[in-house]
C-alpha cells in the first residue's frame, strides 16, 4: 500500500511539471508605409493574430497557453517591389500597455528566394498576442523613396501549455 | 475641385487641434557628440526614437555598422541605420516630461532607463540616461534639426 501511495504522488507530481509545446505557424500579418524614402522607414500594421484561433491550431484552450516563443520568421513586400530596394528589416511589437519588443531582423536580404528572418527565441509574446491594441511594427531600409510599401510578415510560434 | 480645396482647409484648421503637447517631442535631434541624427516619432500613444543618419555609416570591413554589441545574438546583424534607441517614452503633461522610457547605447549594448526635458526655447532636449534612481545618470542635451 505503502508503494502504490509513493507511486501515486510521485505521478501526481511529474504530471503537474509536465509541459507541452506546439509548433504553429501562423497566417500573414499585413503591415504598410506610405510616403517613404530613402533611408530607414516604418510599416505598421494592427496585429491580427488571435490567440484563440492559434490555442486551436496548437489543440488546446487559449486559457492553458504558458508562453508563446518566436521560433522563425517570414516576410514578403508587396509585389512590384524590386529587392534590392529593401536593403534590412526589423519586425517588432508594441502595443499602448507593452514595450516595444524587437522579434526577427535581416540585413541584407538576400538576392533572391524567400526572405526568412532571424528570430529572437527570447521573448515571451504571449502578452502582445492577448493584447487587441498590439501593433506589428517593421523597420525598413530603403535605398530609394517609395509611394507604398506593403509587407506581410507570417511567424511560426512555440507555444507552451 | 472645390471640395478638394475645402477639405485641405479644413486639415490644415484642423491639425494643430489632434496634436498634443507630447507631440513637440516629435522631429530630428542631433546629440551633443554630433556624430548621428535620431528621429522621433509616435507610435501609438507613445514616443520612439531611431536613428536616421550616422557620421560614420560602414564599419572598418566597409559595411553598414550593426549593432554587434547587442546582448541578444539574434539581433546583432541589424543595422544601427535605423535602430530605435529610444523606447516607449510617454508624456506626462504635469510634470512636462517624456517619461517611462529607455535608450540604448549601442557602443556597449546597454539599456538605461530614461526621460526627457523640453527647454523653453522648444528646440533642446535634455535626454538623462540613467540606472534606478534619476540622480545617478547622465544627462545629454539634443538640438532640434530644422529645415533650412
């Protein structure tokens, strides 16, 4: 009886520290500039991800998610745009009640093919991806002046529950 | 074509009502080592500044100078060009100060918590870097670049 009790609390114990991770990568997030020119610009755009819609592709409750790690990055520029135009980028999140939080950058983007991003592992956006006022926020180089410039940034998320 | 005409009339009336006292913060200020330009504006409720041009742009490899001291690997290959050094900064019309904020020093990788003064003339910032406590800092004073 004795060791049917150990064996109990003892897997009480290691299932409570137990911890899953789902990796999800999630739609495109739209972001636009307008009136841009040469040098350092700014696109933003309000973070459409939910947390609701990202706790069913992870199979759990929206409740149960622990922490939200950045794992890797897309972006695409709105076609027409020539590559060599966007020199470096930096995707970021704020939102009014948030610090800015720096997530994925790339200097230089490459010549050719998908633009992935390095991504900051460190930062838990669970809070930015609960908060309806958080922004997408993507810092741009230019080499030259623009009327519009569209980027969508798609992230793929460690989420914790 | 009139209406046109009329709607520019009633931006331009109409503008210096949105804008807040906060917003004097926004615009181009050079720091007392004149070595970049930084560039604020707002995101938000709250006040950001990058900089938008260095006296020194490449590296002794002749590249874009990164911000390789930066105590996050993953964001050592962003340009300095660019690089929001100051954060989050939101105004606080009683004392007239830009507070809550940080900035960053890119020559070590450090992070002081700051806030930032208008003077009178309304084109110098006195920008105080500092850890914990306001009295233990550094104070630098910014001058408003204007459009000749």
């Amino acid at each position: 009886m004795k060791y049917v009790l150990a064996l109990f609390v003892s897997s009480l114990i290691f299932s409570c520290g137990i911890k899953e991770v789902a990796n999800v990568t999630t739609k495109e997030v739209s972001t636009v500039g307008e009136f841009l020119f040469e040098g350092p610009n700014t696109l933003q755009g309000p973070s459409t991800l939910q947390l609701k819609e990202l706790a069913n592709k992870a199979g759990t409750d929206p409740n149960k998610i622990k922490a939200i790690y950045l794992s890797g990055a897309t972006v695409a520029f709105s076609p027409g745009i020539l590559r060599g135009s966007v020199e470096s980028v930096l995707v970021q999140w704020v939102s009014d009640d948030l610090p800015l939080v720096s997530v994925a950058t790339k200097s230089p983007l490459p010549a050719t093919g998908p633009i992935t991003l390095e991504a900051n592992p460190n930062e838990d956006l669970l809070a930015y991806l609960n908060d309806p006022s958080a922004t997408l926020v993507v810092d741009v180089n230019l080499t030259g002046d623009a009327d519009q410039l569209d980027a969508t940034v798609s992230f793929d998320l460690n989420i914790t529950y | 074509m009139k209406k046109n005409y009329l709607f520019v009339l009633a931006l331009i009336i109409l503008t210096p009502l949105f804008a807040t006292d906060g917003d004097q913060l926004v615009g181009v200020w050079k720091p007392s080592e004149g070595r970049s330009l930084i560039k604020i504006d707002k995101i938000g409720n709250k006040y950001y500044g990058r900089i938008v041009w260095l006296k020194s742009p490449k590296d002794e490899n002749d590249e874009p100078r990164k911000d390789v001291n930066n105590p996050d690997e993953s964001l050592r290959e962003t340009p300095l060009r660019g690089y929001r050094i100051l954060k989050d900064f939101e105004y606080d019309p009683e004392e007239k100060l830009w507070v809550g904020g940080t900035i960053y020093d890119p020559r070590n990788g450090s992070t002081y918590d700051c806030k930032i003064e208008l003077k009178d003339d309304g084109n110098t910032i006195e920008v105080r870097g500092f850890i914990g406590a306001a009295v233990f800092g550094r104070t630098d004073t910014w001058t408003r670049m204007k459009k000749k």
